[in-house]
C-alpha cells in the first residue's frame, strides 16, 4: 500500500460523522452534520445517488450485510431506510422520542437496532421491508379489490362489488404457502384485536402493547395509545407522565393530562390513576395537602 488517496475528497458542506463501506467494498456511504448522508462510488470519488436527506444532523449510516439497504440516524430522531442503488426511501421515518445516535442491521439484513439519547435513551428494532420477486398475480387484485376500483388497459375504471375482496381473502386465507406474500396478505384480513404486530413477528398487539405500557416513558405509552387508542392504562400513565415532566411550568400541560386522564375514564370509569390526575389538574392545592386514594 503506497498511503495515496484513492480519489479526491468525499464532500459534504459541514463535518462527516460517518463512513460505512458497502459488502462488496465497491461503494461508501457517508453521514454528515449538514443533514444528508450520500453514497459514494469508491474508485472514482463521485456521488451515485441523490443525497439523503433528513430534517437536521445525520449522525450515522450503515450499508445492510446484502448490499441493498442503507439506515440512516438523525438528530431529528427518525431512522430511514433506503435503496442503496436508487438512493430512494422505502419506509416512511422510524421516530424515536430523541436524536438517534447510531444504526446497524441485524446479519440476516432483516432487522434494524438504533441507539437513541435521551429523553428516550434507549435502542429501538425495526423490521426491514423486503419485496422478493417475482410479485404474485393476485397482489394487484388485492389492490384493486380493497380500493373498489378496477383499472382497465386504457387507464378506464370500474368499480368492484364487495364479493370481489371476500371471495379473494377467503382464497388467500385459504393458501398453504408460506411465502412473504402470502404471510402479508393473511396478516392483512387476520382479525386486527388478535394479529401479530406484523406480518413477520411473533408477538400479538395486545402483547407488544403490555410491554409497552410496562416500559411506562413517555415514548412507550405514546406508542401503546396509538396502536390501541382505547386503553385505559396507557391513557392514565401517559396522563401522569405529562404531569409529572421535568420542565418549566406550562398551563398547557395540566390540559394535556387532564384531557389524557377524562380519556381513560371515559373507556374505564374505574380507573383510579386517571381519577388521580384529574383531581391535581382541577384542584391542584388541595390535592397537595391531602394525598387522593382510589377505590
């Protein structure tokens, strides 16, 4: 090795937080302070892709064990996972409630961890969409057939009676097959109280929901009332945790906690935390001279 570079500066407009080559040593991603991420072609120095952009600092990227995905962390505390040779997203933001520090993928290139600074402080697992080829014949009827609207070849449309989708999803449903398409589509039409929390994983909503309201941040909870807006619990504890915030005295956040608690008593009127809450929010100095009990 002579020690020469190899092509001219990589560059970015503000620092470079980090370097991650691809497997086949051909290319290299970069993550920079001045909000994008590029990728690189490693024996000429140019850029392959369009930048990758994110609302404030990209703290790191990393290239998927196969090559074709690229994760990227941010300041802005979203992950985003994109085609490695298009340089396209193909996942919407992955929020943390925080600047997300750090990104790798699991070896199988499924699964994504990010480390997370606070308030969260904590690591985060994404499954990593995939579309394995070739695309089944019937997924096309499927959209057709949820959306009530069929396209003919001269872009004309029709629409689709309801019969259409319950003749195909008891056709799928049917389907022995094991393939990611199939396991999507039965997930799909799976009754939404009792399905896994994705096609792919193993625990159920009501269970991932549980362990979120154990976990009992701000950032679970938020999590565990957007995936059962009803639940009493999450809704109560989310209430406390707003009261009860390490920041400046805001008025608004009594009506935050309170409107959260009004929420949980509505689907449980029993639910003493919620109680709780309402009464700090609504007599805040009597409840500070006489502690509340709940029944």
């Amino acid at each position: 090795a002579s020690g020469e570079a190899l092509s001219h500066p990589l560059q970015h407009a503000r620092t470079v937080q980090a370097t991650h080559f691809s497997p086949d040593g051909r290319r290299v991603v970069t993550a920079s302070l001045d909000h994008t991420a590029r990728i690189w072609d490693v024996a000429t120095g140019e850029p392959l892709t369009p930048p990758l952009r994110h609302d404030d600092q990209v703290l790191d990227a990393r290239y998927s064990p196969d090559g074709r995905r690229v994760a990227t962390a941010s300041a802005d505390g979203g992950v985003r996972i994109w085609d490695a040779a298009a340089g396209l997203p193909v996942t919407e933001p992955l929020h943390q409630n925080g600047a997300v520090k750090m990104v790798c993928f699991s070896p199988d290139s499924q699964w994504i961890a990010a480390g997370c600074a606070g308030p969260e402080n904590g690591a985060r697992l994404w499954l990593v969409p995939s579309a394995p080829q070739p695309i089944p014949s019937w997924l096309p009827e499927l959209g057709e057939a949820v959306a009530g609207l069929s396209i003919g070849p001269h872009a004309t449309t029709h629409r689709l009676p309801q019969q259409t989708l319950t003749e195909l999803k008891a056709r799928l449903m049917a389907n022995k097959q094991t393939n990611s398409f199939i396991r999507m589509a039965q997930w799909f039409f799976a009754d939404r109280s009792m399905r896994t929390i994705s096609p792919f994983a193993s625990a159920t909503v009501i269970e991932y929901v549980k362990q979120r309201i154990e976990e009992n941040t701000r950032a679970s909870l938020e999590e565990a009332i957007r995936l059962q807006p009803t639940n009493a619990v999450a809704l109560a504890r989310l209430a406390t945790a707003v009261l009860r915030a390490e920041s400046a005295p805001d008025p608004r956040r009594a009506l935050e906690a309170a409107h959260l608690a009004r929420r949980a008593l509505r689907f449980d009127p029993d639910q003493t935390q919620a109680t709780e809450v309402l009464v700090q929010t609504e007599h805040p100095k009597s409840s500070e001279k006489q502690p509340t009990t709940g029944r």
